[in-house]
C-alpha cells in the first residue's frame, strides 16, 4: 500500500502542512479559512477510513475499528470547533481581548494539535504515542493562555505542570512496557508495537507490567481529567478561548482515556497480572461522584461544565473499567454522545458569554426571553447532557448501568446515586441560566448557532435509532478492548 495517498497519512499531512502555511500567512481572516478548510479536508480524510483498506500492522501506523471511532470523532469535532472558533475568535478580535498575531498564532497551533491528536490514535508504536500526546499538550497550554491575563497565564502554567506531572509518570510506565517485552521480542520498535505487546503479553514479566499499568493509569488518567488529578482542568476551561475548552472536553480527554485502553488490552491479554478494570472502576466512579458534588459549588459556568465533563469522563472509564461486550459497546456509545454534546455546549456557552460578558452564572439568566433562540438551544444541551430522553446520552447511559446492574449491583447503586446528584445540578443551574428574569446585556447574538445544532442533531438521531452498521462497528471495537 502506498502510504502517501492513504487516508491516515492525509490525516497527518493535511494539518501539518497547513500550520506551516497559518505560520506564514499574515491576514487573519484568511488564515480563520484555511484553519476551517483544513479541517474540513482532515474529517473528509477521516470519513474514507471507512471505506480505505485498513493499514497493515506492524507499521508506523493502523487503523482498526477501534481507534477510527476515535478518529472520525477527533476529526469531526476539529472541524465544526475551527467553524466556531472562526466567528467566536472574529468576536474577541472586535472587542479587544486578542490582537490579529494572537489569531495567526491560535491557527497554527490549532492545526498543529490536530495532526499530533491524529498521529497519537493512528500510531502503532507506544512511544510515539506518548511523543504525540506531550506535544499535543503543549499545543492546548499555549492556546489556553492565548488571552496573555494573569488568569489565563496562571491556569496555562498549572495545566502545564501537572500536564507534566501526569505525563511523566506515563513516560515511566511506557519504559517499563518496553523493558517488560524487551526481553520477549528484542530491542527496537517491535517492543513497542500494539500488535506484537499484545500477541507476546503472556510471555511478559507479569510484575513489571503491573507496574507499569499504574504509572500509565496515573499520568494519562491526569490527562483525562480523572480525579483526584483532574485540578488542572476547571482553570484550563475558565480561563482559555472557548473552542479550546470544546478541543479539551470533546477530543484531548478521550485521547488519554484511548492510551490506558491501548495498555489494558496488552495487560488483560497476560493472564498472570492483575486486572485493570478495578482501578479504572474505582477512579471512575470517584470522578463521577466527586463532580457532581462539586457542581453545586461552580459559579462560573465554564467551570461549571469543566466538572460535568469530569463526570462524564468518570462514566467513561467505569464502563470500560467494568469490561464485557455491553460494557465496552456502552463506553465507546457513551464518549461518542459526551464528546458531540459536550463541545456542542462549549459552543452553546460561547454565544452566552459573548453577550453577557461574564462566566458568571449569578449574572446571567432569562436568556429564554431575552436571546429565545440561545436560550432553548441551551435547555436542548442541558437536557441532552443530563441523560434524558430522547437524546443519546440517555441511551448509553442506560446501557452502562443496566451493565453494571447485570455484573455488581452495589456498584451500580454508587454510580446511579452519581448521577442523580448530578441531574439536581444541572437543572438547577438550568433554571438560574434559562429562565426567570433576564439579566446582564441583551445585545443580540450575530455567531451562527449551525456547529452546535449539527452536534445535538447528532446525539438526537442516535438517541432514537442507532443504525445496525454502527451498532456493529462498535461491536467489533468492543471486542477488541476484550
């Protein structure tokens, strides 16, 4: 196979190619377009992966069904928060908060995160994931304190260190791998290949890939945002341009929950070591309860939804913690609908805070009155988001805890108690935000609502009719994580 004119490869050319020319390119406005059509040539890419004959094994790169669920989801959202991010961006532009360098910056860097989220799932090799993820992580701490305040600067260095932190630990553990299979398969980049940690596990130094699989849960579960080492990740929300806090929520989050995956199938295909899924349930459902606590505190409404998004991921490694065919067919429906729905409400939050001028929660509401477009479309995200019929969420979380109901009901009592807590929340926040009298400005939205209504038309559809033929790719990715 020619890898130069595979979908894979395009999917990793097309964003580096076009950071080099935003890094040329001194019109803003320009540049805002190629960033979207970038983009969009990324998702055209990522969509022929459906089609394209999957890349061989033992290569730089493969696709299976496992990570192009990841890809397509990556590509997707990359594409319609570059839409976004154009008009949102174009706003701040106007009033003051960022100079036209800031934007040729944020474009660049923007392309730039893209190719090295794609280059992390696309990879065979563990190490160069690890490279790609850090590289990625420097990208977001950048955008993040694009705005140059103290505020953002200061949750810019805090994502940054424990960012580090997190992934050193990761780095660690990723060494250990290789050292375990080292002595199995030899030196070099076989050692680190998916396809050969996976088919040698059995003949691995049991110990030192336990080991090695709590450094890794520890430094990518800071990547994901699992608690306790999810700090970093309220300030990098609140702080930063909000397609950035869309990027963090709906891609980056699922990038690190896809790195522990890629390791536990390597752990579980040893018999002799001990199972992941206990650890990956326990920070799981501390997560989830933990956020939804936490949610009544949040006064900013960034922040707000920085712990939700911390709760959803919870949800996310309960379920593949949980393991199974259901369980991991939930998981996967789960961060699919959390992904689209998640940064559909970034967006959503987006046109609030540009017409109210403030995060603050307390100074923002009626806005079914004042903005009823806004306003709805809001009510529509927050039902969504909660779990409730007929939206997509709904649908997966039913499926993780009729799982969990089927495999530990004490378990699942924890996990529904979670989540109760976290619906009383959201509707609370709900009624604060929506409706009652209107508060704050009322200068009218000008941004179009388009990125957002794809995303819940989206969770919509699959919360009334999966089709069969996505039912039965993420079957065969389910069975892939065992």
């Amino acid at each position: 196979m020619n890898m130069l004119l595979s979908p894979a490869a395009d999917m990793l050319l097309i964003p580096i190619a076009a950071a080099a020319l935003l890094a040329a390119i001194p019109f803003y406005r320009l540049s805002a377009w190629i960033n979207v059509l970038a983009s969009l040539a990324t998702f055209v890419a990522a969509l022929a992966l459906l089609v394209w004959p999957t890349v061989p094994t033992g290569h730089l790169i493969q696709v299976d069904d496992l990570n192009i669920v990841f890809l397509l989801l990556n590509a997707l959202i990359g594409f319609t928060a570059s839409l976004f991010g154009k008009s949102y961006l174009a706003h701040e532009l106007e009033t003051g908060r960022l100079l036209p360098a800031h934007l040729r910056f944020y474009h660049a860097v923007y392309q730039i995160l893209m190719c090295m989220m794609n280059l992390a799932l696309l990879t065979s090799v563990a190490g160069l994931m690890w490279v790609a993820i850090e590289i990625a992580t420097l990208a977001t701490v950048l955008m993040v304190g694009i705005y140059r305040t103290h505020e953002a600067l200061e949750a810019a260095w805090k994502y940054f260190i424990l960012g580090s932190v997190g992934i050193a630990l990761a780095l660690f553990g990723t060494i250990l791998v290789y050292l375990a299979a080292q002595a199995s398969v030899g030196a070099g980049l076989a050692a680190m290949s998916w396809s050969t940690l996976t088919s040698h596990a059995a003949h691995f130094d049991p110990a030192m890939l336990n080991i090695a699989f709590v450094f890794l849960l520890l430094g990518y579960g800071t990547k994901a945002g699992l608690v306790p080492l999810h700090a970093w990740l309220p300030d990098a929300h609140a702080e930063g341009p909000t397609p950035v806090s869309a990027i963090l929520s709906g891609l980056l989050l699922n990038l690190a929950i896809y790195a522990i995956l890629r390791f536990k199938i390597v752990l579980t295909a040893s018999h002799a070591t001990i199972a992941a899924g206990p650890m990956m349930m326990t920070l799981g459902l501390v997560s989830v309860l933990v956020a939804a606590l936490m949610l009544y505190r949040r006064r900013d409404i960034k922040r707000f939804f920085a712990y939700s998004s911390i709760e959803h991921i919870g949800i996310i490694a309960f379920a593949f913690g949980l393991g199974g065919p259901l369980a991991n067919f939930a998981g996967l429906l789960h961060m699919t609908m959390h992904s689209l729905t998640k940064s559909g409400i970034f967006f959503t939050v987006g046109h609030i805070v540009s017409i109210k001028h403030t995060q603050k929660i307390a100074h923002i509401g009626g806005l079914t009155i004042s903005h009823p477009r806004l306003g709805w479309l809001f009510v529509a995200c927050i039902a969504a988001i909660a779990g409730l019929p007929p939206f997509g969420v709904f649908t997966s979380e039913f499926l993780v805890v009729s799982s969990a109901f089927m495999q530990n009901p004490l378990l699942a009592a924890v996990l529904v108690i979670g989540l109760l807590i976290s619906l009383g929340a959201l509707f609370l926040r709900l009624n604060d935000i929506a409706f009652g009298e209107p508060k704050g400005s009322l200068t009218p939205n000008k941004m179009s609502y388009f990125p957002e209504l794809v995303h819940l038309a989206l969770v919509l559809a699959a919360g009334i009719f999966i089709p069969s033929q996505l039912a039965s790719w993420f079957q065969h990715a389910a069975k892939l994580l065992g």
